[in-house]
C-alpha cells in the first residue's frame, strides 16, 4: 500500500500537505501510511480510494486492477470531456508539459485558498 498512495500522489503531482488537508487527515498521518508505519483507517482509506478513483483492493496491494466498472465508466466520461485538452497536451514538448502542469498546480491552489478564505468569511 505504500507505494500505491504516494505513487498516485505523485502522479498528479500533489504534495502530501494538499492531499492531506483534501482528506481531512494531517501530512504527518499521510507519510505514515505512505510509509506503511501506520495502519490505515478504513474511512481513510475509503477515502483515498474515492479520490483517487481506485479500488480500497488497489491500494491495499490485494489486486492490480485500479477499477472497477463504475469507476472505469467515470474514468471514461471523463476522458470524453476534456480529450481534446489531453490532446493538445500531448502534442506539447516536455519543458512546455511541466510549465501547463506547474501553471495549473498554482491555480488549483490559489482555488482552493479562495475556498478556505470564503468559508472562514461566512462562519465569522
């Protein structure tokens, strides 16, 4: 299971700190089960299973298929969305690939702080 979390992590290049506080889980708990030094929680794996879009199996190294039917369907609905952005991509070299990725890292971030400060607004 170690390297199956911090493998999909890495794959979209998100640092521990995000997708601990997307889970609702400290980075520090999130490098233990990286690490396999702690167990992981169902719920927390059930978690990362949804987000990530894998089965709980996947993650827990039990079987090499990353999805089950309803998760491929919504792998596939979304792939017809957006293939003709993962088509421009593609053409791109790969200097040019890792500035798109850093460009919309930045605005994912910048989103989410949005986020965070409108609901800190709203609860004072």
């Amino acid at each position: 299971m170690e390297s199956r979390i911090k493998q999909l992590r890495e794959n979209i290049g998100l640092i521990q700190e995000i997708l601990a506080s997307e889970l609702g889980i400290t980075q520090q708990m999130l490098s233990k089960y990286e690490r396999d030094v702690l167990c992981i929680k169902v719920d927390v794996l059930k978690r990362i299973a949804e987000y990530f879009n894998v089965t709980t199996d996947y993650l827990l190294g039990v079987s090499e298929v990353k999805r089950d039917l309803q998760g491929q369907m919504k792998v596939n609905k979304t792939l017809d969305t957006y293939y003709d952005l993962i088509e421009i991509y593609k053409g791109l070299d790969e200097y040019d690939q890792e500035m798109v990725w850093s460009i919309m890292q930045t605005v994912k971030k910048t989103c989410e702080k949005r986020k965070r400060d409108k609901e800190n607004t709203e609860e004072s």
